[in-house]
C-alpha cells in the first residue's frame, strides 16, 4: 500500500512539474547573467512558446511554461532561474495586476528576425550589437547596400545601423586615416557600389539606403542605431537634393548654402542642427556633444534612464528594463545629442540633466519604430580605432547593453495601444 501511494505521490509531483509549473527568470540583481537571461528568451520564442516580460518587475523578469529542454538550456548557458508553482505564478500575475503597481505583463509571442547593416569586409572597430547579439546566442543576418537596394528589408522585423556615416564621407576619418589601407578599402569599396547601383557619388548611394530604411521602418519595421550612423543618418535626409560633401570625398565642393536649404521636416529626431563644414573636423553637424562641451570624465560620465507607467506607456517601459536606473557613460563618434535639437515628439528615455545631453532616445514613424542610442560601446569608456573588441564574459551583468537587448525583444511584444 505504501508503495502504490509513494508511486502515486511521486507521478503527480512529475506531473506537476512538467505541465503546471513555470520557469521564472528573475532580472534584478538575483541574476548571475543577464545578457544571456535575453538570449534564452529569444531561445524559447524560436521554439514557439510564448514568454512574459514582467514590467518593472524584478528588474523586468521573464517567464514562462516549465519544459525540461528550457531548465537545461538555462543551466548550461549559466542564467539563474527558479521552478515555481501555478499558485506562485498566479501570485505573481496579481501583483502586477495591482492598479496601484507600476508594473505590468508583455506577452513576447515570436522571435524577430534581425538584420545588421555593415560592410562585408574587416574594419579596425567592434560593433556593441553585433557583440552582445554573439554573446547571448542570439542569430543574425548582415547585410549591406546590395541586399537594401534589392528589396530585402522586409524579410527582416529589426535592423541594426552602427559605425555608419550615411552623409557618403567615409566616417569623416581623412585627417588621420586616409592613407590606411582599411581606409583606401573602404572607399574603394563604397565607390564601386555607387557605380554598381546607378549612382555617381557614394553620398547618392547612402541615401538612397536612408530612404529605403525610412520605407521599412514606415511599413512597420524597427530600426535600432547607435554611435555615428544616428546622426549622420537624419543628416543625409534633411540634405537630399543638396551637397555637402568636399572634394576629398567627392570629386567637387559642397555647396556653401547647403545649411539654409536642409529639411528638417525629413528627419526622424533632429532639428534645427548645423552641419560640419569642416571636411577635417572628425565631427558631423552639432548634434553631438563633443568632449570640450560636455566637461565630464569617466568617473563622473553617467546617464539616468526614466522610469515610465507600464500600464500606460509599455513601449519605453519595455526599452528601458534594467537592473538600474543609473548607467555608466561612454564615448562613441557620436557620444551624446544635444537637448535643444531633439523634436518635440521625440520620447527621451535616458539623458544626463546637467549637460542637457540626451542619450537615448525613441520615436515612430509610421507603423514602425525607432531607437537612437548615442555612444560607441557600453563597457569601453572611449574605444579606439584598431582596439580590441569587449569580452563580454566580463560584463554579463552590464545595464548599458542590457537597453540594446531590450530593443531586440521589442518586435516581439503583442502590441497594446499606447495609452498616452
């Protein structure tokens, strides 16, 4: 008898496990990984089970129907998780459901597919995204002008700009790089494209790429940029039509008229600015503020990320889940925007109050979104050309690539109107 009961007792305790229980996967300080913690729930997408992102909660934890495939998975990849009970999920859901908690349920229901615009051949700097992406497992596709051009965006649900310069003057690097041979390369490179795609200058081809990024973006997609292709992309739409580009990166001058005539309408985040027409200075337009602007060193270099009403604006709740509200500055070509030229319909999440400097920012365009994200690499207080890349294995807790994850998980959520 002993044995029938102790056979019974252990079935409904299998039983249980298996099929009424969850996997709770705490975000807030608990977490021995949370870059990785991103990657399993991208993990768990693919296999076609949904996922809660508990707003607020917990540092904006995750969770979702126990299956023992997904407690090995997060064994192996060193996430710390938790097998709880129906009654302590149901315990969970209530709380959060509470008018008076500022917190709230996403429902991540499938993976989105990524793409990550950058040239096909090595260049001398890392990329935040496509690191992070590597290190939390999660898969990728690059593509370049060819695959833009041809129509392939819509494949894609999220793509990536980076280290880009969409103005056609090859990152403005010629003072202290123009005879590198990556450098040679590169503008080989961009001139034989242009002359592939129909266009005679590489600042015509880049636009015709914003363009068709603009097009994705209005038809739903999301656009996730940091360091200098953010700028330098609204740049090279307020001056379609114009030039602004000098001889050493085009063949003719630029047009010293070219201020007055820039559209801002065009934009996706930036008025009113003014472009470099120094073809020396390392430097874009005003947008950015440079180190003598910004008086800051890296021991006192910090941003502050808003916390916002879950219930009532999910979006930037979602971009801004972290286990902090404080996040270490960094340093990019673009490191930061200037408050004063961001449009007045552009969300701030994250800025520095005392330089006026905003350092992340999100907007929509038409169905789709998009999020700037000012600074070069989160954990690399000043990265320099020909440095090594970041070893994330050192930095598995960073808040500062947990916002670019954030954005990945993003064009997963079941979309709620936004309340605001």
């Amino acid at each position: 008898m002993k044995r029938i009961v102790f056979t019974i007792l252990l079935a409904l305790t299998i039983f249980g496990h298996t099929y009424a229980s969850y996997i709770y996967i705490p975000m807030n300080e608990k977490q021995s990984n949370h870059l990785k913690a991103y990657g399993i729930a991208y993990w768990i997408l693919q296999n076609d089970i949904e996922v809660d992102w508990l707003l607020n909660y917990e540092g904006g934890s995750f969770m979702c129907k126990y299956y023992q495939k997904f407690e090995n998975e997060l064994i192996i990849r060193g996430v710390s998780y938790q097998v709880i009970s129906d009654a302590q999920a149901n315990s969970i859901i209530e709380n959060i459901a509470r008018p008076s908690s500022n917190t709230d349920i996403m429902k991540l229901e499938k993976f989105p597919k990524i793409a990550v615009y950058s040239p096909k051949s090595k260049l001398p700097w890392d990329d935040a995204v496509t690191l992070v992406l590597t290190y939390a497992e999660i898969p990728y596709t690059v593509i370049f002008d060819d695959e833009v051009l041809v129509g392939e965006l819509p494949k894609y649900d999220w793509l990536h700009l980076h280290h880009e310069d969409f103005t056609g003057q090859y990152g403005k690097f010629y003072r202290s790089f123009k005879n590198m041979p990556w450098y040679i390369e590169q503008q080989r490179e961009f001139e034989e494209s242009a002359r592939k795609h129909g266009f005679n200058k590489v600042s015509h081809l880049k636009l015709a790429v914003a363009k068709r990024i603009k097009e994705f973006v209005s038809g739903g997609g999301f656009l996730f940029a940091m360091c200098s292709a953010t700028d330098t992309y609204d740049i090279a739409l307020a001056a379609e039509g114009l030039d602004i580009v000098e001889r050493m990166y085009d063949g003719d001058p630029a047009d010293p008229t070219a201020q007055q005539k820039l559209n801002f309408e065009s934009t996706f985040a930036f008025d009113n600015f003014k472009i470099s027409r120094d073809p020396y200075e390392y430097e874009f337009s005003n947008i950015d503020n440079q180190f003598s602007e910004r008086g800051l060193r890296e021991e006192n270099d910090y941003f502050n990320l808003f916390e916002f009403s879950a219930k009532w604006d999910p979006i930037p709740t979602m971009l801004t889940q972290n286990h902090t509200r404080v996040i270490k500055g960094f340093y990019g070509q673009t490191t930061g925007y200037k408050k004063s030229l961001v449009k007045p319909d552009v969300v701030v999440m994250g800025e520095n109050k005392s330089i006026k400097e905003v350092k992340y920012i999100h907007g929509v365009f038409g169905k789709g979104f998009w999020t700037f994200y000012g600074g070069h690499d989160p954990e690399d207080y000043q990265h320099l050309v020909n440095e090594e890349p970041t070893d994330l294995n050192l930095h598995p807790n960073s808040p500062g690539y947990r916002l670019i994850l954030n954005n990945i998980l993003f064009p997963a959520a079941k979309k709620k109107k936004q309340k605001t």
